[in-house]
C-alpha cells in the first residue's frame, strides 16, 4: 500500500483509455515533473524518479487531503477591472497581450478520486491528472494544451488562444487570430534562440476539446540541445502569461488578487528518449473544505471585458461539473 504521506500521482495521456501511475524509485528511468507558473516564486519545481506502471487508477479515499482555508472565488466585477486595467497598459504600449485568470471556491464533499475518473471520462482528448503532495497539496485536471513532446531529436509543440463554443457558429475575429498569432510568434522565437532547426507548422485550424473550440497551431523542429531547457525556454508562453513575458508577468502579480502556484505552469513525463509536457490549464486545488477552480484568458487590443467573463465561464464549466457534488 502506498505511504499516505509520499507523493502520489496518477495520469491519463490524451487519446488513451489506460491509467498510467509512477512507482518511486531514485533509480527509474521516468521522471514526472510539476513545475509551477511562476519559476522563481514560492512553489517548487516537483520532480519524482521511478518506473511507469498501468493502474485502475486511485481508488476512492486513498488522498489524505489538507484542511486549509476556503478560498473566495473572483467576483465579475473583480475581473471586469482587471481587463479593463489590461486594456489600458496595452493602449499605451506596455503591453501587446497579457493574460487575464480568476478563480471560482465550490464547497464540495466530492473526492478528489471521483473527480479524476469524471474527467476521464469528459475530456478524452486532454491529458487528465492527479496529482498528491505532503506539502503542496491536492491538483487535479484535464488539460488540452502541449508545451513539448519529444522523440530523441523530433520535437512538436502547439501553439492554442481563441476560444469559443462548439454551438457558436460565428467565425473567428481579427481579436481572436491576433491572440493565437502572438503565441505561435512567441514559440518561433524561443526555437530559433534555441537553434532549432527545419521548423515547420500546420495550421492554424480549429482544435475540438470538450464542448469548447480552439484556434491551434501545430509546430515541429529538430532539436540536439537539452529538452528541459527548451521546454523552460518555451514557458510560460503567451497563451498562459503575456507578451512581453516579463511586463505581463509584473502585471499579473499585481492585479490577480489570487497566488496562481501551479495553474499554467506545465507538467509531464521525460525519460532518456523523450519527454511530454502538457500546460496546467482546466485545472483545481483540492482541499477537506472544497475545490479551488482556476480559469483565464488572454487580453489583446479589441477584448471585450463582458465577452472575456463569458469565455472564462464556460471554460470553467468545461469542468467545474466534475468537481461538484
């Protein structure tokens, strides 16, 4: 039986039907890695070694969740200030594009174990996780967003902004094609400061996952360097943070009244032939009292603040309904 106070993690690949889970040892040759929003602020870098095993998955009750305090979930007028405090710094230039989150608190009852199979089930496209650390607490998620994956010297990231219902049959705006712009930008950048070499991308085309529809690029290289640094080099891209990286990141500490901590940071697996990293989007903290949600999206020139709470909202119940009682 596992010790209730070791990290526990268990993950579902994207497209897959197995339950994959990392059996502790410092000499695997599979790590699993947690890698927080913010590189240099209070939440470690995680990272376990061990060998990857098929699981059923967690069984009901095995998580010995930690009782902190409920958390107050960002009203709408909160985050139309805060789009609106974007648009200004990007009216005057300070910014090209920042992105905006909010968090919603639900009082639930409902097992983090439970929740992990609902999104299985939800999102067959996304990677869903669960993650259990003593000192960090409790992650659980289903996100669509790669950051890496890589197969000895063939790399492949995408670059994911725009976001609108599968019932929407309005086309894409200008707004929404210039979002997703500065992310593919901001990855053709990283790679050739990397020395990437024969990049070449596919799209941008429409992306399904879940009842939502992203506009996504997919972009491909060779790469020689260390993957870890190109995947530290790759984050947080545009699509989760803002550009100019560090302006955008000095907004977001000061406007979000919530600690972001792991949400858009990346996590995933990496081994001696490759590695897979996937954005902590779609995304909570669980604690004895509830669930803390977590959603954004990006400002550019030409947002709308009522039509970025809506497109936060249905982010959010693209998977709140597995967290509820």
């Amino acid at each position: 039986m596992a010790d209730r106070n070791s990290p526990q993690l268990w993950w579902r690949p994207p497209g897959q039907a197995e339950i994959f889970t990392l059996v502790p040892d410092e000499l695997g040759t599979t790590s699993f890695h947690f890698v927080p929003f913010n590189a240099k602020g209070t939440s470690d870098a995680l990272r376990w070694k061990g060998h990857v095993v098929t699981s059923d998955g967690p069984a009901d009750g095995i998580l010995n969740l930690s009782k902190n305090p409920a958390m107050a979930s960002t009203s709408q007028e909160e985050h139309l200030q805060m789009v609106q405090h974007a648009l200004r710094h990007i009216e005057v230039g300070t910014l090209d594009k920042v992105v905006v989150s909010r968090t919603q608190w639900i009082s639930s009852r409902s097992r983090p174990e439970q929740a992990f199979q609902k999104l299985c089930k939800m999102h067959p496209r996304a990677l869903v996780y669960l993650m259990h650390h003593p000192q960090e607490g409790t992650w659980c998620g289903a996100t669509p967003e790669l950051l890496l994956r890589a197969q000895q010297h063939d790399v492949h990231t995408v670059s994911l902004a725009g976001t609108r219902s599968q019932n929407d049959s309005v086309q894409w705006t200008e707004k929404e094609r210039l979002e997703q712009k500065v992310v593919t930008d901001h990855i053709l950048d990283v790679l050739a400061q990397q020395g990437a070499e024969d990049v070449a991308l596919e799209g941008p085309q429409d992306r399904s996952y879940g009842d939502l529809v992203h506009l996504e690029t997919r972009v491909s290289a060779k790469y020689k360097g260390p993957l870890d640094e190109l995947a530290m080099a790759l984050h947080p891209t545009p699509a989760v943070c803002g550009r100019p990286e560090q302006e955008a990141k000095a907004f977001i500490q000061s406007h979000e009244r919530h600690a972001r901590t792991y949400y858009a940071g990346f996590l995933g697996w990496s081994s001696p032939l490759g590695c897979a990293y996937y954005v902590n989007l779609r995304c909570a903290s669980w604690t004895k009292d509830g669930v803390q949600l977590f959603a954004g999206g990006g400002i550019v020139a030409g947002s709308e603040p009522a039509s970025e709470w809506a497109e936060t909202e249905a982010k959010l119940q693209s998977f709140a309904p597995a967290f509820q009682d």
